[in-house]
C-alpha cells in the first residue's frame, strides 16, 4: 500500500503542500511533543496545535460534550479554525440543532460534510437500510468515506477522544500520526474524564445535546443509537444488538 495514498486513492496530509511525512525522526518528534504535552491543560495543547499547524488545522466533530467542549476552547483562542461535521442523513434533529446553537453563541459556522448519495438514494441503491443488516459498511460508505475526503489537504486535526473512554482509547497520544488518515491527531482531552467535561459544560454553560439529559451519554445517528440504563456502560447504546462498538474513525 502507497502510504501516501489514503481510501479510494486520496491523497491525506501527505498530499498537502508543504507535505507532512510520517519518517522516523518525524514519528520521534511528534512522541516528544506528545510527552511534553501529557501536563498541559487541553487549552494549552490547543493553543500549541493552532500555533504549530494553522491554517492546516481543523476538527471534526460529532457534536458530543467532549467535542463541544473543545470547540468552547477555540472559541476562545482560534474560532477561526475550521470545524466540520460528518453528515450523515441519520443524525438526530437535536445534534442537527447544535450546529445552530454553536453559531449563536460562538459565531463559528460548523460546516456539513455530506456523502454524495442522499439517503434516499444510498438506500434505493441498497435495497433498504444498511444500518440494519451491515452497520460497518454503513459507517463506511456515510462516514469514514466522508471524512477521508475530509481530511485532504489539512496537516492535523483536533480529536475528542477521552482515554478513558474504552481500551481502543486507553492508548491514545496527546499527539500521534493518524495513520489512517494521514495527518497529525491531536487528543487535548486525552486526560480528562467524563467529570472533567461535564464540569466545564456546567460551569461555562457550554450547549450540549439535550438528548443527554435523556438517557443518551454517547450519542450517534438516530438509528443506531438507544438510551441506557442505569449501569451500563457509556457507550453500550451504540449499535446495541450488533458486535460494534465503534464507527472506525478511532479505531487502530
Ligand atoms: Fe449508518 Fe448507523 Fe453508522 Fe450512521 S451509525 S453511518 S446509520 S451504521
């Protein structure tokens, strides 16, 4: 595999210009920024990706209270840092609804990244819901697809992933290659908890999915995601029913 090229032949990062290139002295460098970084708070680490990679940084995000937060943090620092959001047709009207919410207070413009078919029409041509009967491929084709095309031309982007969040995490970098993508993956809220983020939701009244507020803590497209019970974990209501855990865009 050319690893120059990502899925479906596009270029990522390393076909940006000036090009980024995943060689050893790069990969040890980048694990020294990330060590150094480990005590930084996640403005800071924030603060250090804008400074080192913009105008070639942005962030994806689904909308949930780790990604809100850090978009709080930009608003701060860089709101002109261009953030995106994957599209899919089968998010939930209240995640829709943030995006709004976000320009009102923040005054960013989350941009919508579509896949080229409608959903009427992926599902014409599919026969029906994939989500029903093969959930990664639909996560493929709706999401990892999209953000492939995404993540062209940027040299690192900004991820909300908590370690804690499940042992694919636990091994998160502060900031590593995304060797599935093809830039540099930065994770400010590697360190914090749950409690850290709902903490500074709170106490800054940051918007959130009030979907939240109703027994969904990780929240999905619509089809695919269910409320909880008391007890489970977090992410138990994503894809329940299917041996999935993960839509692929963390995943190793
Ligand atoms: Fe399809 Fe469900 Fe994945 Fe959304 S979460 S892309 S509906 S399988």
């Amino acid at each position: 595999v050319d690893p120059k090229v990502g899925l479906d032949g596009l270029p990522g990062a390393l076909g940006a210009d000036p090009p980024l290139a995943p060689t050893t002295d790069f990969l040890n460098e980048l694990e020294k920024e990330s060590r150094q970084l480990e005590s930084a708070t996640p403005t800071e680490i924030l603060r250090w990706a804008v400074d080192r990679y913009a105008p070639k940084f942005t962030m994806a995000t689904a909308f949930g209270p780790e990604g809100m937060t850090i978009i709080h943090m930009l608003a701060q620092i860089a709101p002109e840092t261009p953030i995106f959001n994957l599209d899919t047709g089968y998010q939930f009207e209240e995640t829709l609804q943030l995006r709004e919410r976000v320009k009102e207070r923040y005054g960013i413009e989350v941009e919508f990244k579509l896949p080229e078919l409608s959903v009427e029409a992926f599902e014409k041509a599919n026969g029906g819901p994939m989500y029903q009967t093969d959930p990664n491929r639909c996560c493929f084709e709706r999401k990892l697809k999209v953000l492939h095309r995404a993540a062209q031309g940027w040299h690192a982007w900004a991820s909300a992933i908590r370690r804690d969040q499940s042992p694919d995490r636990a091994k998160a970098p502060i900031v590593g290659w995304d060797k599935k993508f093809h830039l540099v993956k930065i994770s400010p809220l590697a360190n914090w908890t749950k409690k850290d983020v709902w903490s500074l939701i709170t106490k800054e009244d940051i918007p959130y999915n009030p979907l939240h507020d109703r027994g969904y803590p990780s929240i999905g497209c619509q089809p695919c995601t269910r409320a909880v019970m008391a007890g489970e974990d977090e992410r138990a209501g994503r894809w329940s029913g299917f041996q999935k855990t993960e839509c692929g865009l963390h995943s190793s």
